[in-house]
C-alpha cells in the first residue's frame, strides 16, 4: 500500500460483514504461488496441480459462438433462467446418455458454472447451525456455500479401504440427524474413483430416511475409464424426490471458460436456484447459451475423443509410475490420479520437495481435507511426454 492510500485507509476502516470472515481459506493459491516463484525464476515447472482442461473446445462450438454473437436479440437481456432451448438441449443429452427423462421448464436450472450452483444450494438450504454432511477428502467449493451460510459441515471420510466412497453407518448420529444437505461427487474429484449404481440405491435410501437433500456432483460425468462408464445419480428412482445433480460443460467440452453448468432434478429444488439467481444475476450471454446448446446436442465424437486422449495419457503415467515402484490404485475416472506419498512425508512437504528439486507441480491431498493426508492429486492435463518426463524427475529424487 503506499503512504497515501494507508493514511486513507487509516481515516475510513472499510469493516467486512462477518460472513467475509467465515470463508474458508484458500489452500491452493498458496501452491499456485509457489510454483509461479519457480517458472518466474526461469525453471521448466511442469504443472499437473490443477484442474483447467488443457485442450481447446471444439471448432463447431466456437464457431456456433462467432455465428451466434451477431445475433441482436443476444445483445438484449436474456430470459432471468436462461434460454428454453439450452433447458432442452441438456434434456436430451441426458436421454440419450443417461435414459434420464427431465421436464426443461421445471427440472433444469442454468448456472454461470457448476460452482456456482454448488455455493448457491447451500445458501438455499441451509439455516445456520444446520449440519452439511461433505466428503473428506473433496471439492473445497462445497465449504464456501456451507460457510456462507453459516452452517456446520460434518465429513464423510472416504478411504482408500472403502474405494473413496462414504460409509453412512459410521457417520455420527448427532451430525446425520442435523444434515439437511450432502454432497457427493463420482466420477471423484480428487480421488479418481468412480461410484456403481448401487452406491447411488444406497444414498437414496439414507437420505429419504433423514431427510437430507442430495446434492449429486457430476463434474466428471464424461470421463470413465475400462469398464467404468460414469453412472448419473438421477438414474436411479427415487433419485428426483431427494435431490439434484450438477452438471457442467467445463470438463466435458472443455469449456471451463465459458461457465455453463446445469442443477437438474427436484423441481422444488431447481426452483429455489433460479429463485436465488433471479436476485444475483441475468442469465447467461445468450450467444453462450445457443453454442452450448450446440455442443449438447451436435456431434459428440469430440467427448469420445477426448476421454481417449486422457485414457492414454493415463495409461502412460501409470506404466512409468509402475516402473519407478510408485504404487497406486488406478483411477476409475475424472482427470485425476491419486498417489500415495512416501513413508515419513506430509503431503505438503512431499509437494514442496517435488516443485523445489524436480519442478512439478502436485496437489497435496491434505488441501482436500484432513483424509486427503498421505496422498497427492496429479491431473492428466499435460502431453503424455511431460507426463513421463514428470516421473522421470521423480525417478531422480530416488524416493521409492
Ligand atoms: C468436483 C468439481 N465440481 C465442480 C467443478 C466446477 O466446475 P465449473 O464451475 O467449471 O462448472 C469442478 C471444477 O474443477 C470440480 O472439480
């Protein structure tokens, strides 16, 4: 700050809601700076801490944007909730990948992005003081709606022993009786896992027996690997009667920026988010809203194609994770992999040494939650020679 602007600040304190204080703190900007100190110091950082998908969207979708943005009627104020056609545009998409019926009037919500639906059902569900029930470890996005809320979170750990799904029967009775609200996510940020059917039978089961909504995040809904076909929660009955899901274009189209995403389901539900959205925002760029409709319903060879890429990058990753002797269970799905650290490392410490003595940039687990501890989160989102060339420099630290 200079002299000027402290005597100011000095003069007229600017006093933040409390809220502001309840936010949880932002564990991965500090590694976002850590490794920008190495690549602004001229070292090769190669990065696979984040999630942004590193390829572009396809051609006919940006086109469907050009063509689109000359259209006046895109230059008014679109409808508060969106388009009907985009509404429409998931409903198929749904039908014909899922056998998933919606009403687009009634069960499907547009968002300026999965996160953004993510923080706004919180906010639409939650008293504060009520129980949020959130997995551990999982998307830090789930604790800012819940803080901003002022509510409690309770997790759900999820362990490598249960294949990263949550054990219900071990939860706390006092924290499930308080729940009101739960996330879940398969295919899993950050653990790579992916959820059967039988899992989503169950959660339908728990949730109508304590009356807490089931918030379904289906970020990676795209991406499954082998014999792991990602399963929508909205497939199973009863599925509508206590909760949503969130989609999302980011990962699917790799239109991270172009913020689209859906909360589809419970009609009540999806009531309250347009309801909530109606007082924050306009809906989306209407250009925006006709090329994502586009790539909903156009030719969809480009997702095919681009759950291969990652299929071989990860089969490259783990032949060489195998031949250094870097154990891990493989992932089932998202663009995830979740390794072990070695014996005697914290999960930060063991990043730390990776980004300072081998320029790769990793996820420690423990910025996912407490269970995150003893493992790190590397993304498929490089070329499959950075990706070899990464456990190669691993290779060199002599660490297994
Ligand atoms: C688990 C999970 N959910 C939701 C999102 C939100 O994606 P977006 O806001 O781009 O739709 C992400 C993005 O990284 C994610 O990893």
């Amino acid at each position: 700050m200079n002299p000027t602007s402290e005597r100011a600040a000095r003069a007229f304190p600017i006093q933040p809601a409390d809220r502001m204080q309840q936010l949880p703190t932002q564990f991965f900007a500090k590694l976002v700076r850590k490794a920008n100190e190495q690549i602004a110091a001229g070292h090769d950082v190669i990065n696979l801490g984040q999630g942004n998908p590193d390829r572009p969207t396809p051609g006919h979708i940006v086109k469907a944007l050009q063509g689109a943005a000359e259209n006046p009627l895109y230059h008014k104020y679109p409808p508060f909730n969106g388009y009907l056609f985009l509404k429409e545009a998931v409903a198929q998409r749904y039908r014909e990948d899922y056998g998933v019926e919606l009403d687009p009037e009634t069960e499907v919500a547009i968002l300026f992005g999965g996160k953004t639906g993510l923080v706004e059902i919180a906010q639409c569900m939650l008293n504060p003081g009520d129980v949020c029930l959130v997995p551990d470890p999982g998307y830090p996005d789930y604790w800012s709606g819940v803080a901003l809320a002022g509510a409690r979170m309770a997790f759900m750990p999820l362990t490598e022993n249960n294949d990263f799904l949550p054990d219900y029967s071990s939860l706390a009775a006092t924290d499930v009786d308080k729940a009101k609200l739960m996330f879940i996510n398969y295919p899993n940020n950050p653990t790579g896992a992916s959820a059967p059917l039988s899992f989503y039978e169950e959660t339908i089961r728990f949730a109508a027996r304590h009356g807490i909504v089931v918030a379904s995040d289906f970020a990676y809904g795209a991406i499954g690997f082998d014999e792991h076909k990602p399963v929508s929660f909205l497939q199973v009955p009863g599925a509508k009667e206590v909760g949503v899901e969130f989609y999302t274009l980011s990962k699917t189209y790799n239109m991270a920026g172009w913020r689209v995403g859906f909360c589809l389901g419970n009609r009540e539900i999806v009531r309250l988010i347009n309801l909530i959205q109606d007082h924050y925002y306009c809906s989306l760029f209407g250009g925006i809203q006709e090329a994502a409709s586009v790539a909903l319903t156009g030719p969809q060879d480009c997702v095919s194609e681009l759950v291969r890429v990652y299929a071989s990058r990860r089969s490259a990753l783990y032949t060489e994770l195998d031949r250094i002797g870097w154990k891990a269970k493989r992932s089932q799905g998202s663009f995830f992999t979740w390794l072990p650290v070695p014996d005697g490392y914290a999960s930060e410490a063991f990043a730390d040494r990776l980004l300072n003595e081998a320029g790769l940039v990793v996820a420690p687990g423990v910025g996912f939650g407490e269970h995150g501890e003893g493992y790190v989160r590397l993304g498929l989102l490089s070329s499959e020679e950075r990706l070899r060339e990464a456990v190669r420099r691993v290779e060199a630290l002599n660490l297994f």
